[in-house]
C-alpha cells in the first residue's frame, strides 16, 4: 500500500492502517509458530535428538520478544483471543501468559522430590476436607526403575493434621524442627516442615493450600491431565490413580503397563487356530513396525441396548450414560447444562462434518466419529515425548473449557478430530475405498493392534505409506499340514519408512 493510497483512505473513509508490513510479517510469523507449538515447549527441554524438529523451534511470545516487538497487554481481549492461558505450573502454559493456581507453592518442592525417580505413581484428593485415603500403596524399587508414590491433599484437611500430630515431639529436632520462640503453633510448623516427608499407606503426602473449597476446573484436573511439570525430568513415566480406585497397582503392575507402552517390530510370523468345526488352520500374520505409546489408558466397556454386546461407535448419548454410571452417580438424573452444552456441541459437529449435501464426489470422504471411549480411573503419560504432552495439553484445555468431570468425553473428542486431521495430513484411503477392501475380522483375537490408535508426530515422515494401512494386510489361510513346525519368515521393516510411529494404547 503507498503513501497516497493511505492518505486517499484517510481522507475518504477516515481510516489509515496502523500496522506496518514489518510489524505483521512479525506477528504472522508467531502466529504460525504458535500452531506448531500451541502449548509452548517442553518444560524440561528437550535432548532427545529424534525430536530436533522441536527442539529447534521458540514459541510466537519468544519469537516477538527477541526482536523486541511489541507483545499482548493482558486485558487485551482481541489481541488475546485463541490464545490458550492455563496454570503457570501447568507442562502447558506460557511464562509470559498464565494464571496462579493451587499449586504454586509446592510445584518447586515436588519436583525435588520426585528427582531420581523413574516412575511416579500418584493420586489426589482435592477440593473437600479429606478424612483419609482409600487406596493403599507401597513404596518400590527393582534394582533398575524406581517408583516413588505421591498423594496430594489439602494442608487445611483433617488428614494433613492428624498425620503431623502423630509425629512424636521426640523426633521433631530430626526434621529440623525446633521451638524457635515465635508465636507459630506448632502445627502450623509441622505443616511447614514435614510436606512431602511423611508416609500414609504407602504414599508420600504432599499438601497444598487452600484446596478444600471446590477447585477451578484447571486446577481440578491439572494433576490427572497435565503432571508433567510438577515432577523432575529424571521421571519417565506417571501414572496416575484416581482416589476411589481400587485395588491400586502393585509395583510388577506398574512395571508391566510401562512396559506395555513399548513394543519392538515384529516379523512375519505363524499362529494356528481351530474353527469350530474343530478344523485347524494357519494365520500368516504381517511383520508389523515398532510402538510407542504416548499414553496408555483402558477402554469402556459400553454394551449395546439391544444386543447387549459390547461396542465402540456409540451415540454420544449413551455414551454419557455409561460415564456418569462409571463416576457413581446416578445416570438417570436431569443432565448438567455443561454436560448438555459439549454433547449438543459434540453432535452438531458430528452432524457438519458428515453432511454430504455439498459434498463433491471427488472429495475424500472420511466420516468423523467418536469411538475413543475409555474409563480413565487411570491413566499412564509418558513425560519424555513431546508428541504426549502436546495431546496431553490439548485434552486438558478441552476439558477445562467445559467445565464438568467428564474427562472421557473430551478425550474422546480429541481423539476424533486428531484422527480426522491424520486421514487427511496422510491421504489415507477414504470410506468409499475402505468399504471395497476386504475385511479380516477372524484376525481380531490374534493381535492387539486394535488397541493402538496412530498419531501423527513432528517425528514421522508427511508420506503416509499405504502399505501398513489395512488392520491386517492379505494374509495366508491353509489347512494344517506338514508346515506346521516351519519357521516364521524372517521379514524386516524397513526402519527408515516406520521408525518411530506413536501410539495412543487403549
């Protein structure tokens, strides 16, 4: 735009352009890396030289403030709006946008505490006056991996105060409690020193302030969604157990879902079933790619109305059903107009997207929906990817939008519209080509690759390879015969194509 045509603006509709050319290459430059890294960077960095794609990258605030452009006041509402603003202690926020929370004071004194662990196993119960904790744990260590276990309360509850009360006075000096004169009681010195050093059950008690009047939801559900930042960066893996879980998992449990979240490539391979005719035939199973789980959860086990079988593609409203009957309330009563609000959005977005109105037949066609449901009474975040936390901040900030404590809901939103974003990104084949491609459901006892759920990651190649799409590829089927002792074929992945796909492991 020229100078004249400026002022021709000015003079004609009193209007002039109040951003330079270099001004708004700057900002759409943090725009664009503000999408790649919605939710800032790691926390901890990164060192892990297969996620160079990240760690190379700065976030738009970073961006404008090292070539000392002007950055958003924070009452300014357009020049904020789609941005995210989470807890400051939160794996998710910016350090120059966010929001104090419960859990400032003690984020610096629980990462100390969880250095040299390797897994963290942890609960909470927030948000009310705790009595006592109902699941019981135990403090482990295999020689190789250890697992420290954590349990958040309040300090102001009945808990947190009864436990510092049994600690003889005989023993205070060996906490570094002494009577120092003032007017402390002392339980409030108790309180002050003895956070993260007692024992209850088998969980490290770390209490917090002012957490036993009802949390804000991103307070609420930042322990389960979004720990990453609140442990030390030795821990790999979290696991976290909701409080009315039980029994909760003993340490070779734990070891096993970790290890669970990790499989090596698989070659060519034979297994032998019996049909029921009692006739036994050969499977030639494909070789399949390395996995790796960015986080590991259990399915819902929803049963149909009417056949009473179970099922995964489930109306968003019985779903729902299921979810409050899995919380223990009741799932008959009038629903929460949150509740109502994300299924009618929910719906509506189903409804959109699948239209075919305006649809040309040349357009892929990829149906949205939603079939991630799972229980989340636990949950298991690998914290050293990049690609979990970023799916780990999108769930959090879906569901701390809403508002209710329905966290299974939003994951499973999520899940839909990443699994849309990838059928696209990959050009994957589309409903009208999948429907043409045979089917192998006798397979789906013979693998667990039902169970992994692909997501796309700044470590994966942009060319989907059409190869691996099909759940099971053609395979083999012979009566038995005299090959029944063979060797499976030695086939190799090619690892440059399908190294390093991750999962999310349902």
């Amino acid at each position: 735009m020229s100078l004249e045509s400026i002022e021709r603006s000015r003079e004609l509709l009193g209007w002039a352009p109040e951003t330079s050319i270099y001004q708004g290459m700057m900002k759409l430059t943090a725009w664009h890396l503000d999408k790649i890294l919605p939710y800032g960077t790691h926390p901890h960095g990164l060192k892990d030289s297969s996620r160079e794609l990240y760690a190379a990258l700065e976030t738009g605030n970073t961006f404008l403030s090292r070539h000392n452009a002007p950055l958003c006041e924070p009452n300014d509402v357009m020049c904020l709006r789609g941005s995210h603003v989470f807890p400051c202690e939160s794996e998710c926020a910016s350090k120059a946008m966010c929001v104090p929370s419960v859990f400032d004071e003690i984020s610096g004194m629980s990462r100390n505490l969880t250095e040299g662990c390797d897994i963290v196993l942890y609960t909470s119960s927030l948000g009310y006056d705790v009595k006592s904790l109902k699941p019981e744990s135990a403090f482990s260590e295999d020689g190789n991996r250890v697992i420290c276990n954590f349990a958040f309360v309040p300090r102001e509850s009945f808990l947190a105060k009864s436990v510092v009360e049994k600690v003889p006075l005989s023993q205070l000096a060996t906490f570094g409690i002494a009577d120092d004169g003032t007017q402390i009681s002392l339980l409030t010195r108790k309180l002050d020193n003895l956070n993260g050093r007692l024992l209850y059950k088998g969980w490290i008690l770390v209490w917090m302030k002012n957490a036993t009047m009802p949390l804000s939801p991103a307070d609420n559900n930042m322990l389960k969604l979004s720990p990453g930042k609140l442990f030390h960066s030795s821990v790999t893996h979290a696991l976290y157990v909701e409080e009315n879980q039980s029994p909760v998992p003993r340490h070779d449990d734990i070891l096993f879902l970790v290890d669970q979240m990790h499989r090596k490539k698989l070659k060519q391979r034979s297994i032998y079933r019996t049909d029921k005719k009692g006739e036994k035939h050969k499977y030639k199973l494909p070789p399949e790619p390395e996995r790796r789980a960015i986080i590991l959860t259990t399915p819902m086990k929803i049963k149909g109305i009417h056949d009473g079988k179970e099922h995964t593609k489930v109306a968003v409203y019985d779903a729902i059903k299921h979810m409050i009957a899995e919380n223990g309330d009741n799932p008959e009563k009038k629903e929460e107009p949150s509740v109502r609000k994300q299924r009618e959005f929910y719906e509506r977005v189903s409804t959109f997207v699948n239209k075919e109105d305006f649809r040309s037949i040349f357009e892929p066609l990829h149906k949205y929906e939603m079939t991630h449901w799972i229980r989340s009474k636990w949950v298991l975040h690998d914290l050293k990817l990049e690609e979990s936390r970023q799916l780990r901040c999108e769930w959090y900030q879906e569901h701390t939008e809403w508002g209710n404590n329905l966290d299974q809901l939003s994951f499973a939103y999520v899940m839909a519209k990443r699994e849309m974003e990838r059928k696209f990104a990959r050009d994957e084949p589309d409903d009208r080509l999948k429907a043409s491609m045979p089917t192998h459901p006798e397979m789906d006892e013979m693998t667990d690759i039902d169970e992994w759920h692909p997501i796309m990651g700044g470590r994966e190649s942009a060319q989907y390879d059409k190869d691996l799409f099909m759940k099971i590829p053609d395979h083999m089927v012979s009566k038995d015969s005299d090959e029944e002792n063979s060797d499976p074929e030695e086939t190799e992945i090619d690892e440059a194509k399908h190294d390093g796909q991750l999962f999310v492991r349902i």
